[in-house]
C-alpha cells in the first residue's frame, strides 16, 4: 500500500497542476485575438457561421459569482459564442501555421484539441469515465470483502480491518475527482474548472490525511480527529479561497506539491521499515507511475488532435488504479488475518 500510494499522489499533484491558464503562446497572438474579436462582432470565422453568436436562448445574467451565473448543464450541453469563436480561431490559425511550418501552440494553457460533438478533449474525458469505472469497481471489490467475506468482530459485527471507513471515503473522493475530470475535459469553463481544481485538492489532501492515519498506525477516534482537524480546516479554506476570492494557480501548485511531497515521504519511510506479503503489486505500481510521471513532464501536443501526453497519463492510470485496489484488498486480507489470529 504504502508505495501504490504514490501513484495516487501524482493523480492529486498532477490534477491540481493541469489547467486552463491566460497568456499562452497561442493566446497572445494577435492574429488569434483579432480572430476572435472580430468573430464575437459578426459571428462568422471565414466562412463559418456560428449561430451561438447571433443567438442566446438562455438569457444568463452576468452579474454576481460564477456559480450564480453559471448553469452546469447548459455550460457542458452547448458551445457559448465565446467558446466557439475562439475554437474556430484556433484551429485557423493552427492551419496557417501549419502551412508556414511552424509547431503547434497551446491555447488558453491548452493543445489545440478537435472536438468531438460536445466533448472538448475527446480522449482525456473517456479516460477520465474508464478511471472512474475502475475505481467503482475497485471500491465496490473492496466492500464486499471487508463486509460480507472477510471475518467480522462477533459482538459488534464490524469489520477487523481499523481502516475501512477510511478507504470508503478515499473511493468516493477518488470517484467525485474523476468525475469532475471527465466534465473538465470534455467542457471547460469558469464552474468546470473550479469543481476539477476543488475536487483535486480534495482527493489529495484526504490521501495526506489517509497517508498519516496508516503510517502512524492511529486507530483511536480521538486522535484520528486530532491529526485530521487542522487539515481538514487548511484543506477547507484553501478550496474556499480558490472558488470565491482568487483562483490562484501559482498557490494551488504550491500546496499541492507540498501535500505531495509530505505524503511521499511518509508512505516511502513506512514502505522502508515495514514487510508486507503483496509488495510485487507496490513495486509495479510504484515502476509504473514513475513512467507515467514522463509523460506529464515531457508535453507533447496532441497527435491528430487527439491523443496528447495528458491523455496518455490517465490512460496509464487505468491498469494502475486496478492494481492499486487489489493492493488495497490485500491489506484488508493480511490485517484481519492478523488481528483475528490474536483474538483466538
């Protein structure tokens, strides 16, 4: 468990790293703006028509904060006029670009991605969905053993295994940040992309909390409480400050790599001292998500206008995430087998 759980730390480090950020090379270009300005005047982009610019059926009022303004569903359902512009713009410029020779460029802190129907970055939002599926499935796995195959207490009739609740909130924090991943790439916006970042921070922070309670073998409630509080309340306000001051990427990359690094060095002193019958799971995941950190490090845009470096890393997930639960149910297995042996 210990080493696997490095893999989850990149997802939470890396979740809070990618996204949508002003002044990339492509945004400045002020052909790209002139593009977009004029197209937001007259609606057209060469010969392109685009009736989400002539029209409105959803008469949104500006004013106020983004999630009063902002409907989820017709954000994620529609291409405003904006959005349009700007995607026609982009894949313009890239073919003049590409006549002239020169490499592409991301836009708005993204590849120039083809959209397919509503999804803005096709691969990425299947990716996200197949994760998603995985950690249910890993999840529902794990549930099932500790609840109906594995021993339970006599009296009480819960389970041996001292962190079961734990794991269950960790597979709904899992599964909430997937989701919000999958709705993130496949439609960007001001309410998609605070949900991603605030669910991010969340699925890695509550891996801090989960990385400690595990390490330092803490059992009691009293103490869970105790290490849990000033996280908890760090982790809340930290979220809050995202949503409603500043959504400040430079600071959220500051406390996710510091969430990150805390967590790592944890789990990597306790995998040093303790034995533990499934390491060969640990070590794979462990070789594995060094190899996927590669493919985040070393960006590369997206091949067709599908496939980039990012989308690879959460196809990589994929495999990791299933052997990551079997980990995980491994460690329920050996703890109970241990306490109940104790018992007798």
């Amino acid at each position: 468990m210990p080493a696997a759980v490095n893999w989850i730390v990149l997802l939470g480090v890396f979740g809070c790293l990618v996204g949508p950020l002003d002044g990339s090379a492509g945004d400045v270009d002020p052909l790209y703006r002139n593009c977009v300005d004029r197209c937001e005047k007259t609606s057209h982009v060469g010969e392109i028509d685009l009736q989400s610019c002539r029209f409105s059926p959803h008469n949104v009022s500006t004013n106020g904060s983004w999630y009063a303004r902002e409907s989820l569903y017709l954000h994620w359902n529609q291409w405003s006029c904006r959005s349009d512009c700007r995607y026609y713009c982009m894949i313009r410029r890239e073919k003049e670009r590409e006549e002239l020779g020169f490499a592409p460029v991301k836009y708005h802190g993204k590849w120039p991605f083809i959209r397919v129907s509503i999804f803005q970055e096709p691969v990425s939002s299947l990716f996200s969905v197949l994760n998603l599926i995985m950690h249910f499935h890993g999840w529902l796995s794990f549930f099932l053993l500790v609840c109906y195959k594995l021993p339970l207490k006599p009296l009480s009739k819960r389970t041996y295994y001292e962190y079961t609740g734990l794991w269950h909130i960790y597979g709904f924090v899992a599964m909430n940040a997937w989701f919000w991943s999958f709705i993130f790439h496949s439609r960007d916006s001001d309410l998609t992309e605070k949900l991603d970042y605030s669910s991010a921070v969340a699925f890695l922070g509550f891996s801090l909390i989960l990385s400690i309670m595990r390490t330092f073998n803490i059992k009691d409630e009293a103490s869970r409480v105790m290490v849990s509080a000033p996280l908890l309340a760090f982790l809340t306000t930290h979220i809050l400050y995202l949503n409603f001051y500043q959504l400040d990427y430079g600071l959220n990359m500051k406390v996710c790599v510091g969430i990150g690094i805390s967590q790592l060095f944890l789990w990597a002193v306790w995998a040093g001292i303790t034995h533990h019958p499934s390491k060969f799971k640990l070590w794979t995941v462990v070789f594995g998500g060094g190899l996927a950190m590669f493919l985040e490090i070393y960006d590369f845009p997206p091949y067709g206008g599908y496939v980039d470096a990012h989308s690879l890393w959460h196809a990589t997930t994929i495999p990791l995430t299933y052997l990551w639960w079997s980990f995980v149910k491994d460690d329920a297995s050996f703890r109970t087998s241990l306490l109940t042996k104790k018992t007798k």
